[in-house]
DNA sequence: TATATTTGCTTAAACGTTTAAACAAATATA
DNA sequence: TATATTTGTTTAAACGTTTAAGCAAATATA
C-alpha cells in the first residue's frame, strides 16, 4: 500500500475550477470572496478531507504558531498542572507547545533549547534545571529576538519575563506559623543557593528567625538537592545534632516526604515531637500520614500567566522591552504534619 | 528594538560568491563538493551563527521529523519515565516529540489528534484516554497512512502496533504470590471493563482464584477510576461486607494508596489483616508506610519499544502491514504491604 | 590524441501556502 | 454618458530549503 498523498489547495482549486490563491482567501473568509465561492470550497474542502499544511503557511507566514517548553520534569504535580494551564490558554489563541524535560540536567536543558531554535518555535517558556548556572543558553533565546519567559525557577540577572511566587515572602509565612505553634528550634533543609528561589527561601528563613528572636544555628540550615533520598539523608543529620532541632521546614515536598518516612521509620511523632513544613503541595502532601503542611505555589495561575506573557510578546512585532515579572502571594496549607494547637 | 531576521543558506551563498544549492550541499556534506568549500560554508555559517530554518527543509521533504505523543497525563511516573526514554531514542535519529495530554477526556484526546495532524507530525504514539470507547479518531489517524504506535492502554480491535505488559499474566503473578502469603479471600479493585488492560486484570484475576481452587465472590470485584479518591472509597465498599477480604490487589497504584490510606486510618494492620497489591510501580508505592508491593511495568523498556517500532515505519517509505504486538512480561516488586512470610 | 569519467559547481523547479498587485466586470456617482 | 468605486477574482512572487538535471573543467582511460 503506498502513501496516500495529501489534498492541497490545489486539488480544490482544480474541482471548482477557481486559483488556488481564491480558495486560500475562501478558507479564510477573506471579504472579497463570495459567499458562493466560499461556500463551494468549504464543501469540497470537507469532501476532499483537506488538512491544511501547517509547514507550508508557518513557512509563509513567518511563524511556526509553536511554543516550546522547558522543565526540569514533568512527573511533578507543579509542573504538569503549569503545563496544562498554560497549554490551555495557547490552544485557545492557536499556539500548540513542545515540551521537553531537562530531567535537572543543564546539559539536556541546553540540548532542548538548540532542538526548540531548530523547530521554528515561536517563543520559549522555561524553568531551569537545578544545576543551571550559566545562562549563555539563555541569551542566546534573547539575541534571536524570540520571546523567552521563565517561571518558578529563573533568575533576576537576566532581563526576562518571569512568573513565580514571592519565595522570601513564603519563608515568613511558614516560620511564622511554626512559631504560633509554640516552635522554637526551626530547621531549614533548603535547595542550593546558587537557585534564585532557594536562595530566596533561605533568606526568608533567616530573617524571619531574627524577626521573632529566635537564635540562628548554622546546624540547622542544610543545603540539599531536594530529592526524597537526599531528604531522608538530610533529615537523619539533623536527627544526630545533640540539640535536635522542635521543626524542620523542608523547601520540597519530594524532600520533605522523605524526612517524614524517616521521621515515621524512628517512631518520632509528628507534630509534638518534630513538626514538619514543606514546599510544593504536591496532592501526595495531603495523602501521606500524617499529611504535610506545604506552600502552595498556584501552578494554575503561574501557567496562565505565563502564556498570557507569551502572547503579548506575540502580538507585537518587535520585541517589547517593558518586562514582566508578576510574582504571586504563596498560599500555606496546613495539615496535620505541623498542626499542634 | 526591531527583530533581527535570521541568517538564511542564501546569505552563506552571497558572502562565498557560491550558489544556495551548493550551500545547502556543503552542510550536508555531499560527496560532490569539494573540502575547500565545505570548510568555507561551515565557517561562514558559523560566523553568521546559521540556523537551518526546519520548517522549509520540512516542507521540500515532506517531512517533520516530529513524532506527536499522547499521553492520558505526564505526572505520572509511569508515563513520563516512557516518554523519557522514547524521547532519547527518537532524538538519536533527529526526532523531536510533541507531547499532549488528554487529562483521560475523551474530548480533549480527539482535540491532541487532530492538533498534531494539523502540525505535520511523523507518527503519533499514544496511550489512550481511560474514556475513549469511540477509536474513529484513530482510524483517522490510519487513514492518513501516518504510523500510528498504541502502548499500554491499547486496543486489539484496531489493526495497530502496540507494545504493553502481559497483564492477564499479572493478575496471575499478583495472585499467586498472595496464595503463598497465605490468602484465601482476594478481592480486586479493577479499571472500567471497557479499556482492554483492566479486563485483562479482571480475566486474570478470576481464571487465578479458579486456578487456586479459591471461589470467586462478586462482592469482592468492583470496577473503579482507580483514582486516590476512588480507591479510598472501594476500600470503604470492601470494609463493609460481612465476610471482609485478606487481600486486596488494586489495578492502580493510585487507588492503591487511597485503599492504603483508608486502611492506616481504621488501623488495620497490613499485611496481617488485609494484604495489598498495587500495579505500576509509581516511586510513592516504594515511600508509603507500610511500603505497597507493586507490578513494574518496564516503562524505560515500553518507552524505547514504541520509539523503535516507530523508527522502524518511518524508513519505509510505504506502509508496513507487518504488525508489531510487543508483549513484555511484569516484574511483581514485594514489598511490606504483602509480606507475610 | 580522442573519448570517457569524475569533480565541483549552477540552474531551476519544487514543497503548499499566503499576499501584494493587477485586472475585469459590475455597480455607483457625477 | 463618462468616471469612480466596489466586487470577485487571477497572477505571480515569496517563505528557505532540497534535489534532479545540466554543464564546464579537470582528470582518467583508451
């Protein structure tokens, strides 16, 4: 069996007898068509089962109506719910996405974004890899005049959209409930500091300590890569300190459900003896027992917000340089991980 | 700031005084043009910082070297581990993916398809919606000569590549290990009959308890969306007959751990008082407390299947009728949830 | 030395669409 | 009746690449 070819314009223009330019124009309800005509087409259109050739007008056209998207992961709640919104809000306006996963690697990460160039996409929504540093790969978007917005994870050195929530901010309102629950020894197992966000975090934790004259003990800060083994690992160091710490805030829920198992493994309880905050509100948070206090980061907003950015830039012809950066207000979501009162 | 419009073969050819086709040759190293030449071009493509434009060189072949992936959802380990390994093995041959969601709507599947026909892709691999009964879509998608590759939720019915688990066997290998642990009373929290691997659980569920002499109950098989939610709620169902269940093999690790969840609560003991099974390996069923014995599905292995096998078409010019129905075999992980002995 | 082959390039058409410009016919305006 | 405008269409070029066909010069073969 042989392919089949596909039907053009052509092949409609040829049954009606007509330019292939008119049935272009027809299928686009160009006014100086007539209703006639366009009704004609439309009919063949459908008889003939005509796909238009997305290649042929984004090469025409100059625009491939494609966005690529890069995240460390998809298999995270936050970031398939961002996905998923976003893609929503594009599909309306016409834009599909290609998403690519960088699996924390700024090697991949870099890959994905020659791959996206390559594709013709129209624009680029990212969140870096843990490991990312160096932001050449970034400026290379940027000097191509391709819009490029960064969420969640981004940084402020580079003059770019971005869409996040206030991470200083969040440490605040976490701290500061651990200390209405009468808290007093706070633990922070936070992500690397060379990450804006976890870094912002850290900040958060610091000063919200001092703020409520609480002592800050380099013991209980600890730098992690936020898996759910490296929580674990993260969790049993504090364990081993001779002044254990009353709370730990961990800055991932991944993280912070490792510290819970190790936490459930060594019969400690939660929340009298330990009390648990941690960052994500994955739905696993809710399910696990107990159920983990977390931030919520409003991945839905984020997603939409970002697309919404997106075709803004998209609208206009030349770049804009009035920047973006809309940071969203955290939500903390208590449960019994942390309740004490 | 105007947008600067992108370096052409065009333009390589004007700097060399070489004509574009030469151009064009010269970059892809075709024998008939000479060292000298294609040493000039490269440089001057990379001194220009060229970027072949892929919709054009699409268009003139024919092709997209896309592949458009369907997938219920990606946060789950399962499906984004596949793609993951489907997306190396495809970027290997100068393949990129479109990865859409269906989010298990019936709906938005049909709205992913026809999107990346729209696009142009290559092929479409895709795991269908938990909904979908209708397969027109995918007859579609056949009619179009464009290889179409099934995994996991497959059916038999379209004439279709597929690669997935034995899963009539899994229920055997499930129940089996449950008779050794001592069990007498098995019931199973399945997926809706109509998607062809949950009525393979559902036959090798029964033909298993026949095999081992144990009756079949109807109480004790009940048909689920094998969401967390619903889990708990089955679970609830099973806790209410008079003459309860030993042990419990859910066709999901979601739904699993709802059945694990409801379970902690009542404090019944696992795995003395009701054993449990998932099915899919998702990490969490390795974190819970107690941990939940669970089918792996070889996602990594299915991934690089469907790739291959849609390599595989895509270098035959002409449709091949030959099918490809890749079976693998289930690895059953115990874990405390089922360890009795 | 004459002829055949190879080398290294050019020309031109093609992929399927869009769109500016042109144009004839119909209709409106003076 | 002569001129202007509107309507409905066609023509042709363009997007950036690839590729079959052609051709001149260099080299090999007889």
């Amino acid at each position: 069996m042989a392919k089949k070819k596909k039907t053009t314009i052509k092949d409609i223009a040829n049954v009606l007898n007509i330019s292939p330019a008119a049935v272009s124009k027809a299928l686009h309800d160009d006014s100086r068509i007539s209703k006639k005509t366009k009704k004609a087409v439309k009919q063949v259109a459908k008889n003939l089962n005509y796909q238009p050739n997305h290649l042929a007008s984004a090469l025409r056209k100059g625009k491939s109506n494609l966005v690529g998207v890069v995240v460390p992961r998809t298999n995270s709640n936050f970031f398939s719910s961002v996905i998923q919104n976003m893609e929503e809000v594009l599909n309306k306006e016409g834009y599909n996405i290609i998403i690519t996963q960088s699996n924390e690697s700024f090697k991949k990460e870099c890959d994905n974004i020659d791959t996206l160039l390559f594709t013709q996409v129209d624009g680029i929504i990212a969140s870096m890899a843990n490991e990312t540093v160096d932001l050449s790969y970034y400026e290379k978007v940027k000097s191509k005049g391709i819009p490029l917005i960064l969420f969640d994870r981004g940084e402020n050195d580079l003059n770019v959209d971005y869409i996040g929530i206030n991470d200083y901010d969040s440490s605040h309102i976490i701290v500061e409930h651990l200390v209405k629950q009468g808290c007093k020894r706070i633990a922070h197992i936070g992500g690397y500091r060379h990450t804006r966000i976890f870094n912002n975090r850290i900040r958060g934790y610091i000063d919200a300590l001092k703020k409520h004259n609480l002592p800050l003990d380099d013991e209980l800060l600890i730098e992690s890569s936020l898996t759910t083994e490296d929580g674990r690992e993260k969790m049993l160091q504090l364990l081993a300190l001779e002044k254990r710490p009353d709370a730990v805030y961990v800055a991932g829920d991944y993280a912070a459900l490792g510290a819970l198992q190790l936490l459930n493994e060594k019969d400690i309880k939660l929340p009298q003896e330990i009390a648990l905050v941690g960052f994500g509100n994955e739905p696993f948070a809710a399910m696990v027992k107990p159920s983990i206090t977390s931030i919520d980061q409003h991945s839905a907003e984020i997603g939409k917000q970002a697309a919404k950015v997106f075709l803004e830039h998209a609208k206009k012809d030349t770049i804009n340089q009035s920047l973006n950066k809309i940071i969203l207000k955290a939500e903390l979501v208590i449960r019994d991980s942390s309740r004490l009162k």
